[in-house]
C-alpha cells in the first residue's frame, strides 16, 4: 500500500455532478483537490458527436454496463443499465438532452423537509452553469461554462409530430425549462459547436491546468477511510496498486446513484445488519443507504414510414451516409449532432394529474435499443415515459470487492398506479400518433402493434417491452433526520460521519419530471457553495 499526497478535498467521480465540484473548488488556489475516475479519459471520438451516444452507451470501456436483477413484473427480465466510465461519467455518454424538471420537483423536496431546495434556490445554480444559446433571462443563464443549445437538425418528421400533437389538443412549447414545462416542442441540447458538452468538457478543461487539481483516471475507489466517525482520507486501486489518500477537510462522493451507495456500504456506513453478513466493519448504522432506488420506465411506439423518410434510409444508402457525415464535418450539423429525441412533449395522462406525468421522446428513427443498428425499414418512433413513479427500489453490494457489480432491483412496476400509468401512455401515445399531420407519414404501427388492444394486453407489452430512460436516483436519500430512510441532511452531509458528503443523483429524495443530468449538474453547483461556505 503506497501512501499518496495529503489533500484538502477529494472527490470520487468526475462525471455530472463531480466534475462541477471540482471545478468549482480549485477555483480557490489554496485548496489541493485530489479527483478520482474509475474510468478513462473521453479521447474516443464517438464520445464527442452527439449521436455517438449509439456507439458508446453499451462500449465496456465508456460504461460500467450494469444490469438490474431480474425483474418479476417485466416476466423475469434483467434490464441494461449503463452509466458512464469515463472522464465526464454519464454526461459523455448520454443523450445530451437538457431539461431541467418542473418548478413543482424542488418545491415538493423542500416540503419533505430540505430546507433550501425549493425552485427559487435552486434556480440560481441552473443560471450559473448555464452558456444559454436562447440568450438570458429570468430562467436561462449565459456565460456559465455548460454550453445549452437548440436543435441543429430541422425535420419534416419532428414538425409532423409537433402538429399532431397540437391537433391532439396539447400546447406548442418553445421552452421546456421556462415558466410552465407543459406542451410540444423541440428539446435543447449541451452541445457546444455541434459537438457534446459534456462536464469534463464545460468544467473540467479550464480546471485541469491548474496546479491544485490532481486527477487520476483508472482509480477505482474501494473505501472511505473513516476513524472516529470522521472520512480521513480514500483507498482506491490503480494500475494494479493499491494507493491511500489523506484528507484535511472533505471527501465527496459523486460516483452516482449505483457507485456512491456502493462505496459507502463498502466503508461500513449502511444498515449494520447487512454490513455484517457481508464481514464489514460498521462505522455507522445508516440504514437508508442504496434504498429508496427510482427510476423513469419508458416504452417504445415504433412506426413503419410509407416513404424513405427517416434517418433509417439515409444509414442504408451510401452517398447519403457520406453526405451525412460531410455535413458535420464542415457545418457540425445534420443527422450527426441528433441526441436521444429531437422533438418531445410533457403532458397529463392520468385523470387526476395536476401538472404532465409524461414525456414523450421523438425521434426520426426507429430501433430496437441503442447500439444494435437501426431498423431496415423506413421507420420512426415515439416512447412514452412516467415521469413520477410510485415504485422504489433498493440495491446491494455482493461482496466486499469493489470491482463487483452491486445487486440492482429497481421494483418497476410495483404499484397499481405505476401499470394503470402505462396502459393509459400507450392509449394516449396512439390518439397523437393518430392525428392528421403525423398518421400522413404512417404505413402501419410496428411496436405496441395493431393486434395489441385491450388494457391487459398494453399492460403486457409493457412487461414484455418496457425500458429504462437511464434515470437512476434516489440512493443516498436527502432528507431530515426524523426520516428514517435519511442518509444527507438539506447541506448533503452524510449523517454520523464528519468530514463526508454525497453530491450527484443518489440524494434525490423523489424523481424530477425529466431527464436527470442538468439537475445532477446544478446539485454539484450547489454543493459546491455549502462546502465553500462551511469551510469558511
């Protein structure tokens, strides 16, 4: 065991929320910071054009490829997981859209107790990581180092889509992310250039040429070093070698909803029964650690095209695919810059939802999961995703090696509420798709498909088909102390344990009503001022 450099903050994780951090930190040169990635740098090309997403969302060396336990109510499925390992973590790696939630999200934490949570504190931190190609103002930001752009590729498919969905009697939305989420519209994306922002490239580039950062790739984190009820310092595994580092003041996990519950059980602070059938010293009974486990469920609705229309004919035809990828050589725009849904919408499905329950993703190609090519035929498709889920999870480590994957089950569909949700989603994914300006473009309806009627046979296509949107959250619960399930308080202090915090997705007390990683990148912004100010 070599012993490395003393430090005044370490952070475990470099992706959504922990790049931010230790950006953030080193901007002051007195602090030494000591960032650890368990994966590599984000040198593979594929990483940086956005559809790339394709090619590295399942790629062992971009991404841990976890998989939940099999699923009872998906008939005993296991369901991909991946999350990113690479420098960057899961902003490498995902589908580059930005949403942000609804207002709703934060004002619902802080009435669990967390104290300031609620939009009107939050809000400031999304501004500030914001570069807003929409300009600025009361809800966007510009000249923060996360580059948020609009859509690079205008499609007759997307504007179809957008139609219908007004001909269905849902809103135009031009702004996601601005005074009300409700409607169809365009997402936005981080890109910057054409090319993906991700946080290793918004927060990272600029803090790596300081003298007070140090990184190291490839360290795989296997405990917390905890001595009376204080983190001291890190162990982690590199190259072979074992390596400790000190710590003076703090050491924060954001290695992600899977990774920092894991590596906190595997520092002994979790339930203490479960700590000792694995042979692991409890340092503090923490009894909500890797429970409280959420996730977005989505479906596919998949359309066959009556014309070569989709992004599937321009894949399948030689001069087209060159010609595709001239136009993002030279323009950065096209088909190349696309992420995971180019239009989308936020709507209320469920007859007593006060605010949407669902998203729509769109997208002008149709496949069956990303990374196993597009369909062969003209094709498009649409997935309906639950925005708030009743359903809770938990998950576990197997053993006390770090390299072993953690025992995932996510609990889908455990709640009436969660299976009536999806029968009604399809039912309303149909009546849009059944809409003069999109049914125009339809041949025949793939995926549920037209043998698929009656609400216990949605259901069961739901069981068969249903996906995960790579929503993870919930882990490392936030809440206040009465909360038996609490494992940070409101400042993301882990309780019992000095000198420790949690600072990524896990310590979201419920799902945010869309995708996760702007609100991961404003939870390291807002860490990163307690830990400033606590320090003071």
């Amino acid at each position: 065991m070599s012993e490395d450099l003393t430090f005044d903050y370490i952070v475990v994780g470099s992706g959504s929320s922990g790049a931010v951090v230790a950006a953030r930190l080193t901007e002051n040169p007195k602090n030494r910071v000591l960032l650890l990635e368990a994966g590599g740098r984000d040198r593979n090309p594929w990483i940086h054009v956005p559809i790339g997403y394709y090619k590295t969302m399942f790629n062992p060396n971009t991404s841990w490829n976890y998989e939940t336990e099999p699923e009872e109510a998906l008939g005993g499925r296991s369901v991909p997981w991946p999350r990113g390992k690479v420098l960057g973590g899961s902003s490498s790696i995902n589908g580059l859209l930005y949403v942000r939630g609804q207002q709703g999200d934060y004002d619902h934490w802080r009435q669990l107790g967390n104290a300031g949570w609620s939009w009107e504190h939050v809000l400031p931190y999304f501004r500030k990581a914001e570069h807003q190609e929409r300009g600025e103002d009361e809800f966007h930001g510009k000249g923060g180092p996360l580059s948020v752009s609009n859509i690079r590729l205008n499609h007759e498919l997307c504007e179809a889509f957008i139609a219908a969905g007004q001909e269905a009697g849902i809103k135009r939305n031009d702004d996601f992310n601005g005074a009300d989420q409700e409607g169809v519209g365009y997402y936005q994306m981080t890109e910057r250039n054409g090319l993906r922002c991700s946080t290793a490239v918004a927060y990272l580039r600029d803090a790596e040429k300081r003298a007070n950062l140090k990184l190291e790739t490839k360290a795989l984190v296997s405990r917390v070093l905890i001595e009376n009820n204080r983190a001291v310092g890190i162990e982690y595994s590199q190259n072979g070698n074992q390596h400790r580092a000190k710590c003076l003041g703090e050491v924060i996990l954001s290695a992600g909803a899977i990774g920092s519950p894991q590596i906190l059980q595997l520092s002994g602070v979790a339930d203490g029964q479960f700590l000792k059938s694995k042979g692991i010293d409890v340092k503090h009974d923490l009894s909500g650690v890797g429970r409280n486990l959420q996730d977005h469920l989505q479906v596919r609705m998949v359309y066959k095209a009556n014309r070569p229309v989709s992004i599937n004919d321009t894949v399948q035809n030689p001069l087209k695919k060159v010609m595709m990828g001239l136009e993002f050589l030279f323009n950065r725009t096209g088909i190349l810059t696309i992420g995971a849904g180019q239009a989308g919408g936020f709507v209320k499905v469920m007859p007593d939802a006060a605010t949407p329950d669902m998203q729509f993703h769109f997208m002008t190609m149709s496949a069956d999961k990303p990374g196993t090519g597009l369909h062969k035929f003209s094709g498009f498709m649409s997935t309906v995703c639950q925005l708030r889920p009743e359903s809770r999870g938990h998950l576990q480590i197997k053993s006390t090696d770090p390299a072993e994957k953690p025992a995932l089950h996510p609990n889908y569909l455990s709640t009436d509420l969660d299976r009536r949700f999806f029968v009604e989603a399809l039912k309303y994914g149909r009546r849009v798709a059944e809409q003069p300006s999109l049914k125009a473009y339809i041949s025949e309806e793939f995926e549920p498909g037209p043998s698929v009627q009656t609400d216990d046979q949605l259901l069961a296509h739901t069981r068969k088909k249903a996906t995960t949107v790579f929503h993870p959250v919930g882990t490392c619960k936030m809440a206040p102390e009465s909360d038996a399930g609490s494992v940070v308080d409101e400042r993301l202090r882990v309780r019992g344990i000095e000198g420790l915090r949690v600072a990524d997705g896990s310590i979201m007390p419920t799902l945010i009503s869309g995708n996760t990683n702007a609100p991961c990148i404003m939870i390291g912004e807002k860490v990163s001022d307690c830990i400033k100010e606590d320090a003071r």
